[in-house]
C-alpha cells in the first residue's frame, strides 16, 4: 500500500474521478457521475476520498451518513493498480472517518450476482444480512416499462376421445395430497415453478396459502416416479360446472423424460371426473416453457382469449428478472 496518498476530493478532481469509474463500470446511463460527486461535496455528511498514485488518481470511495447508519459507495480501484491493497486502505479511510462521526456500522449495497466483490467484503469483515431493498427515482432513473405477461387463456368443452398417452416405462405413482401441508407445497410450487418464475403464491403467508390449498373444492395431485416427487398438478372446482386446471409441471430433474404428456393427461381426466363439468379451462403465458402452449392444445384445449397481465415484480420474492419466452407460468 505504499506510495498511495488517500485525501478528500478537490476542485478540478471530477473528471478524473468520473474516468475512473466509468472505467470500472460503476456508472450507468440514466445517473450522471458528475451531479452524484457534486451533491456528494455538497452535504456536509458526506465525503468523497480518492486515492492518489504518481500523482493520479487511481482509487476512490464515497462515505456518508444520515445520522444512523454509515453507507459507502463508488468503491473503486484502477484495474492496472489492483492486488495491491489500495481498495482495503480505502475502505479502512472510510470507515475511519465514519467513526469520527459516531457511526457505530457501516452498510453497502451490491449485486447479488456480484459474487466475487462478495468475496472481497467478507474478507473484510462485512456480512450479507437478510434485508429487501425497495426504492423509488423522486427524479430521473431509468426508464423501466410496467412488468406485464402474456396471459393465453384454453378451454376444452368436450372430453378427449382419442387414443390414451403411452404409459413412460417408469415406476410410477399418482397420488392425491390429503389434505395437503403448506410446506410440502410450498416445496412443490417452488422447486416446479423455480424456472419459469412462478412467483403469485410466493408473495402469499402461509395463512393465505393454506385457505387455498386446505379448500375443498381444490384439488392437488402429485407423480411420483420411484417415490420421487416428479410434478404435480392442481384442480379448482369452485365454479359450478367447470373445472380449471391452475398449475401443472414438472420438477426439473424430470423435464425432457417423456413424463409431461402422461401427466397432462392424467389432470384433463382428473378434471372431467366430476359428473357437473362441462368446461375445463387453463392458462399459459409467454414466460412458460416453449412447448406449453402446443402441448395444451395437444391434449385438446383449445384457445379463447389472450391478454396483457401486469406482473409483479419476481426479484421481491428471490426470483430472477423474467425473461419472456424463456420459461414460466
């Protein structure tokens, strides 16, 4: 760490300290680095440290406090000057100078996916804290549109007539869950609609979720091969007369085994079983799997409506940002 000057940013700074981040792709293009060091050198509770290296600048870190807690940002290094300490030292300059200020923790933020500056923190001492972040731009940001899913809506009005699916040469089990427990579903739902982001019944308490599945006119079904849990699928009764078929698929390890169409076919009959029902409906979207549409109407459904449905956000429950046509349901 020698030959490294840590000193509070001063006039005629910017340029080079919006280089250097710019270089480490820490900026983006809806948040101009300039404005965030000058409000950064206007609030008398924070301050913007840059490391200085022959006379350059190679290294920065952003502290601030709102009287509570201690936050950083902007930590940055120079790839040409890195393996040599000068983040940790900065880091320490920072933490240093929100101590002077009474701070009794430090925060940062970072992505999820950013494993190795995770690495990098935790060596320092920091720790991931089991915290949701929300925010709201009160100026500018980034031009998101609304989250929104195409929804296709099938129906099938008559019971299939044509010949059964072959049987998969496995060992094989189908069982009805009763009653069924929230944990054992929850483990269902997730593990079945991890890929696809099926993220509805994960926003639910167990409460809520447990007045759905505990329902007598709700039905759940699961496949078991070699006592494994492969899929399951689940059947709402509630309106008269019909029967809809709310979720269906596949645990991961038993997608692409020839299962799918044995199982789909198992819930159309399941759903006509009952004497009053003369429509059995489902829906897709174009987050699900590639074949779902096509095997729904395979199996006889045929569709009736397609609409925008707004989405919430899936990231709020530990799922990854959709990806349409990728996969899900």
């Amino acid at each position: 760490m020698t030959g490294l000057e840590i000193r509070a940013i001063g006039d005629g700074d910017e340029d080079a300290v919006a280089a250097l981040w710019k270089t480490c792709s820490l900026t983006v293009s809806y948040n101009d680095p300039h404005d965030d060091i000058a409000r950064c050198r206007r609030s008398p509770a924070s301050e913007l440290f840059v490391g200085i290296k022959g006379g350059k600048i190679v290294a920065s870190v952003m502290a601030g406090e709102e009287g509570h807690r201690g936050w950083l940002y902007y930590v940055a290094v120079d790839p040409a000057e890195q393996k040599h300490g000068y983040g940790r030292a900065m880091i320490h300059h920072a933490e240093m100078w929100l101590a002077s200020r009474g701070m009794p923790k430090v925060m940062l933020l970072i992505r999820d996916t950013n494993t190795k500056v995770r690495d990098v923190y935790e060596r320092l001492g920091y720790t991931c804290e089991p915290r949701m972040v929300m925010s709201k731009w009160l100026k500018g940001g980034p031009q998101v549109p609304p989250m929104t899913q195409t929804v296709t809506s099938l129906e099938m009005l008559s019971r299939p007539t044509k010949p059964p699916v072959p049987t998969p040469a496995m060992k094989l089990a189908l069982m009805r869950l009763d009653p069924p427990t929230v944990s054992f579903y929850r483990h269902l739902f997730n593990t079945v609609g991890g890929p696809w982001n099926w993220y509805s019944r994960r926003f639910l308490s167990d409460d809520q979720l447990s007045q759905i599945i505990l329902h007598p006119k709700v039905e759940i079904t699961v496949a078991y091969v070699g006592g494994v849990p492969a899929g399951y699928f689940e059947l709402d009764r509630k309106v008269e007369g019909e029967c809809e078929l709310s979720f269906f698929g596949l645990m991961p390890d038993f997608i692409g085994r020839g299962l799918g169409r044995w199982l789909l076919e198992k819930a159309v009959d399941a759903a006509w079983s009952a004497p009053d029902v003369g429509r059995i409906w489902v829906h897709t979207c174009n987050l699900d799997h590639p074949r779902a549409l096509g095997n729904y109407q395979k199996a006889g459904f045929v569709p009736f409506k397609q609409f925008e449905e707004p989405m919430r956000d899936p990231r709020l429950v530990g799922l990854p940002w959709p990806m349409p046509n990728k996969v899900a349901s």
